[in-house]
C-alpha cells in the first residue's frame, strides 16, 4: 500500500515535471543533441580510421619499395637482412618473409592467420596478430604524442596488456623465387578501439546531461519562476486585488514585455473597473431617491384622510407616473451612454448631413424657446458647401438637443422690472462653423456658465452643480454628449462665453 | 381589431391583453415563440405585438419568416434593448414599428391603432378630409371651410401626419418619428409648442375645434 501510493506520488510529481514547460523544452534539446553528438563522434572516428588507413597504406608501400629495391639489389639475403635490421629498430612496422612451404626467413611477427598470406594483396581489413618476443612494439596510431601515461592510465594499462591480441593491416607481396614478403602497420587492440568510442559516447552524454541539467535550471528554475510569479500575481488579481501588478524586471526582455503590456491591460480594466463602481454608486444614489419619491407620494396617497376626492388619487397616480417616466428616463439615458461608450454603436456611422441636423434639431426647438421668451438663433458658417461627416444621425441629434435643453434650464436668465414683470433675457444661438478639419457644433448662453474648475467634473454622469440642484434634471445630459462626442473621435469643449457658456462637440470632418 | 400578442412575461400580457379588450379590440396571446410564429402563420390578424426576446423562437424571426413567406401584417416589436442599433435591427427584419420597453400603454395603443389602420385604402389618398378641413397632397394645399390657410413646410408635414391618422391618437414621441424622423425622448414640451402654433392656425378662427388633446396620450385629428 504505501510502495503503491509512494508510486503514485512519483508518478504524479513526474507528471507535473513533464507538464513544465522548461524540463520539456530540456528534455527535447537533450535528445536532439545526443543524435548529434552521437552522430559527430561516429563520423570523427570515421575519418580519423579513413586517414589513419590512408597513412598506414603510404608507409607500408614505401617501405615495400624501398625493401624491392633491396631484395633486387641483394637477392634474399638482403632483404633478410634489411627486414631484421628494421624490425629491430623503435616503432617497427610488421615485417615477414616465408618461403612457400612457410619457413620463415626474417620478420618480427610470430603469428598471424595463414590466410594472410595465400595470395598477393592488400589486407585492408585489420587481422589479428602476435609479435616475436623480444621485438620492439609498433607505435599505437592513436597514441598521442608526448602525452603522459599517467593521464591516460587505459591506454597504457592496454598497451602493457600483452595477452590481448593486436590487429594490423598489411600488404602480401609474392617476390620472384617464391618468397613471400608482408609488410603490415599495427593497428593497436580492437577492444581498445571499441572502448575509446564508448568513452567518448559516455563522455558525450554525461556533459550532455549536466548542460541539460544546467540549461534546465536556468531556463525551469530562473526564467520559470517569472512565469510563475506571473501567474500567481494573475490569481490574486482574479481574487480580486485589481490593483496588483505583474513583476517588471526592467531589462526589456519578452516576459518584461509580456508583463508591462498585461499591466497596462490590468490599468485599463482597473480604470474601467473603478467607472463602473462609481456609476454603480450614483446609480444607486440617483436612481434611489426619485425611486424614494415616487414610493413616498404612493404611500401618502393611500393613508386614509378626510374628504380625499377620487380627483386627488387621480392626481397622486398621475404623478406617481411621471416620477416613474422620470426614472425610466434616467434610465435609458444611462445605458445609452454607457452603450456609447462601450463603442457598440461606432459600426453604425455613416455619412450624415450636420446641416441638416443642425437645422432640422434648430427648427424643432425654436418654438419651445421663443415660446419661453427666450431668443433663439440658428447659424451656420456661410461659403462652406459641404458639411457631410461620419456619424450617426440620432445620436448627433439628440446631443445637440441635450445641448439646448441644458441652455434652455440653465442658461436662462431673467430681469424683474418695477412692476414685478419678469422678462426672460436668455439668448440661446446654435451655430454650425468649420475650424480646419473638424466641424464645431456649437450651443452659446448667456447663462452663469460653468466655473472653469467645474468644467471637466460635469462631463461625469450624474454631476449636477449646486446651482442646478432645484431644476429638474438628471446630470446626464452632458455626460451623453460628451459620449457622442467620443464616439466620433471628437470631444465636448466647454468655454465661458463671456458671460455664458459655449458648449461645442468638436468632430472630425472626415 | 384582431391583434396577436406574442409576449412571455405573463404579467406584462396578462396586462395588455386586458387593456387591449377594453380598448375594444380581440387580443390573442401566445406565450412562447413557437406558439406566436405558429399563431402568426395562422393568419387572420390586423397587427402583430411582438417581444423581441422571446423563449424558443426570438421575436425578429417571427417577422422575417413571416414576411419571408410574402405575410406583411404589420407588426409592432416591443424590446427591453430600445436604442438606435436595435431599433434598425428591429425594422431591418421586417418590423413596422419599434417601442422600447418600458413604454405607456397609451403609447402602445396608438401604435397598435396606427399600424392596424395602415392597411385601410386611404393611406395612399391623394387628399385627407376631416370635417371641413382639407389638405391636398399633390397642391400641398389646406383648406378649412373652404378658407386657404398658410403653413411652414413643418406644420403641413404634422397636420398631412395627424389627417392621415385622423379619429387616432397620435403620439407626441409618434409625431417626432414621423415628422422628424428622430427617435429620442425630448424632455421639454417641444412637440407641444408646434402643435398649438399648428392649432392656431387650424382651429383658432373656427367654431369646432379639429385638433383635439388627448389627456396622458397626445393628439388627435377628429371632426
């Protein structure tokens, strides 16, 4: 039970292990540079074999010409007599001459396989070999110059091995009288061979392993851990703590890229985030107390009074009906607005006449303000033909209506004459001009205004200034055209009109 | 007028269906989407009251697989949603008219009567004429007993929509669709100061009054 679960736990942490990114990443590299490796080593040895062959070959054949000189020059006893010579001296090649019933004249090789010598030619696959006892060893191919034999203990240990056997090339040349003459290279001892490419492979993978290793630490251990600091501080903004940021380590890397793009995501969705809980507030603020009227004026028409007329219930329903109109109001304004500025309704804008806005919103309003005794006067910018723009006809429309509607509560201004006759004073004008590549669609006042401190706190949904307070109004008005105005990629400009207040949405002509 | 009522708020029908009757009108109700789109298919009705968001089968597919099969009752989309966007979507799939939710029964009713009466011959009449007063469509000329009277282009374009809805309450968020063609909820008495400039010109100088206000709906034209 326990070896089980012990397992199980192995098996897990080993799963998780794989899961990582950086030991999958360690693993394949592993592999893919062990192939190669592997490979390169094979090749190397291959070449270095291809050479040391190609080199075995050039000596033995000068030797053999030379030794053919001789034995041309001196008959048998000649070449015996060369061949002893050279077999005696430091670094001999092989050397052997037997007659045809095998008698062997001179040489330093005790032993060889007899197909060797049945036939006159090169013997490039090497053969197995014994030397006479007593004769100096053939100096190993592989042999490093100079090396110590303390560095490379195998090797020696290998050389000193005189029971195993050695191989060599050679060349079997049949002379004139029946002699038969080899002269061969020592190739060393085949298992030595064997275990030098073995080394090198265990070698090769061993420091393979530990680059692994140590690129797995710096890849898993180090630039992992950012990631992982990364998706921890993502959990604890997913918690909630909207206000946490990703680790920047200010080197400009990908993940200090990665995570300085996120934090300006997280920035944007923090402002965001911090707009819809203030909307959620005056929301709640906003939209409760008319709600609290409306509940309060049904309430006081139900306690039972003395002499209260079906009229007076008639009345108090009306009302409760157009504080109900108020708030439904209030809000479809708030989500138009919101709807404009979430964009949703950018895909609608087409080309619209601003012209044609202007005066037909003009003309629709001109009544209800001469009607209130206030002057009203439309104008657009002469010697400009064309006043088409991208847009959207209602919501341009129903900005410059908010704009006059907001002249026409706030802007008023009145004089109260001798006898107590009030005159209404305000002059509202709705002006159309071009400046440059925008179009200005301007709504002037001759009203208090708006303090200049004031100026961008009233563009804010449900900002009422003190002074507006007692007027019917919702605080949205401005906020929408403001919206609008985004949604066009213009803005609202508000300006003291001296005195007054000149509203503006700025837009793009094009 | 027969009506169809295609609404699954139960106490939202339940209401309508009721105010529709004592308007004098026979309402049927269905309850999901695939009831009213099966009802509509029916046939047999003057208008459609069509929610938008609907189980089963939403509202605007109803409407375009009705008039997909060449049915043009008309049809009035009722929606939760109510701004520009969905209002063209809503006209787009074959609505006739388009009132935002939460909206006033009177609103409602004189949509529903607009609608109903588009179908009569006279919404292609060359001339209204309400009692004595005349308005040519061809002349754009208005006449009330026989007497020329001069209007702005806005005042005949109001009165020409009023006529030819005439004995029909008409709207004062109808009349700003209708003659200025802008959707929004204006919140001073705008419409109000255009129709008594066009009501004193109608009905100032003349014993009975033509232009009548209907108290908590808007206007009407009625001899």
């Amino acid at each position: 039970m326990i070896v089980d679960g012990e397992n199980r736990g192995f098996r897990q942490r080993l799963r998780m292990l794989m899961r990582m990114t950086a030991f999958r990443l360690t693993l394949i590299f592993f592999f893919v540079f062990l192939v190669f490796s592997v490979a390169l080593v094979t090749v190397s040895l291959f070449t270095v074999t291809t050479v040391l062959h190609r080199e075995a070959r050039s000596v033995i054949n000068e030797e053999l010409v030379v030794l053919r000189r001789t034995f041309k020059r001196g008959g048998v006893r000649g070449l015996v007599r060369a061949v002893d010579q050279r077999s005696r001296a430091p670094g001999a090649s092989l050397y052997l001459v037997v007659d045809q019933q095998g008698r062997v004249f001179a040489g330093n090789v005790q032993r060889l396989p007899t197909k060797v010598l049945e036939r006159d030619r090169w013997i490039h696959k090497p053969f197995k070999y014994e030397l006479l006892a007593g004769m100096p060893r053939a100096r190993p191919p592989l042999r490093r110059n100079g090396s110590n034999p303390s560095d490379r203990p195998e090797f020696d240990r290998e050389e000193l091995d005189q029971s195993s056997p050695r191989a060599a090339i050679a060349r079997v040349v049949f002379l004139e009288n029946g002699l038969t003459l080899l002269v061969g290279r020592d190739f060393g001892q085949p298992s030595r061979f064997r275990s030098i490419v073995l080394g090198t492979l265990i070698f090769t993978v061993l420091s393979l392993a530990v680059i692994a290793l140590v690129s797995w630490y710096f890849l898993g251990r180090r630039a992992l851990r950012r990631i992982e600091k990364v998706s921890k501080a993502s959990q604890r903004i997913v918690a909630g703590d909207l206000a946490q940021r990703l680790p920047e380590t200010g080197t400009g890397d990908e993940f200090d890229r990665l995570s300085s793009a996120l934090n300006s995501m997280l920035e944007k969705i923090e402002n965001l985030d911090g707009g819809i809980k203030d909307m959620a507030d005056s929301v709640a603020h906003d939209l409760k107390t008319p709600l609290t009227r409306l509940r309060n004026r049904a309430e006081a028409a139900l306690v039972p009074k003395e002499g209260l007329t079906s009229e007076a219930y008639r009345e108090a329903l009306e009302d409760t009906i157009s504080q109900s109109d108020q708030l439904i109001r209030i809000f479809n304004a708030l989500l138009m607005i919101s709807r404009v500025e979430a964009g949703s309704q950018a895909g609608s804008l087409e080309p619209v006449d601003m012209k044609m806005i202007v005066e037909d919103i003009g003309e629709l309003y001109e009544a209800v303000t001469e009607e209130s005794g206030a002057t009203f006067d439309v104008s657009i910018q002469p010697n400009v033909s064309d006043w088409t723009m991208n847009g959207n006809r209602e919501l341009l429309g129903q900005a410059v209506s908010n704009l006059i509607e907001n002249a026409l509560k706030y802007g008023g201004k009145s004089s109260v004459d001798d006898d107590g006759n009030v005159t209404n004073l305000t002059s509202i004008s709705l002006l159309l001009r071009r400046r440059g590549a925008h179009i200005h669609l301007v709504v002037e006042d001759n009203g208090p205004g708006i303090p200049a401190e004031d100026r961008d706190r009233v563009k804010r949904r449900f900002v009422r200034l003190e002074k507006s307070r007692t007027k019917p109004g919702s605080g949205l008005g401005l906020s929408m055209v403001n919206a609008v105005s985004k949604l066009h990629g213009g803005r609202l400009v508000l300006e003291d009109n001296k005195p007054g207040l000149r509203a503006y949405m700025e837009l793009p002509s094009s | 007028m027969r009506i169809l009522l295609i609404e699954d708020d139960r106490e939202a029908a339940d209401y309508l269906k009721k105010a529709l009757k004592e308007s004098g009108h026979v309402c049927e109700h269905a309850a999901d989407g695939a009831e009213g789109d099966t009802l509509a298919k029916a046939g047999g009705y003057d208008v459609l009251v069509v929610d938008r968001m609907l189980p089963k089968l939403d509202g605007l597919s109803i409407i375009s697989n009705l008039r997909a099969s060449g049915d043009q009752t008309p049809a009035l989309v009722l929606s939760a949603l109510g701004e520009v966007d969905d209002r063209v979507k809503g006209l787009r799939a074959g609505g006739d008219d388009y009132l935002p939710k939460p909206y006033a029964f009177t609103e409602l009713l004189a949509r529903v009567e607009t609608l109903g009466r588009r179908r009569q011959p006279e919404e292609g009449a060359m001339s209204y004429e309400v009692g004595d007063l005349k308005l040519d469509r061809l002349s754009h000329e208005v006449t009330r007993a026989g007497q020329k009277l001069l209007l702005q282009p806005r005042e005949y374009r109001l009165l020409e929509y009023l006529m030819k809805n005439a004995g029909q309450v008409v709207t004062r968020t109808m009349l700003l669709e209708h003659v200025w063609d802008y959707h929004f909820d204006p919140m001073t008495n705008v419409i109000d100061v255009h129709i008594s400039r066009l009501r004193s010109k109608i009905d100032k100088d003349f014993e009975t009054p033509v232009l009548h206000t209907v108290r908590g709906a808007g206007y009407m034209i009625k001899a």
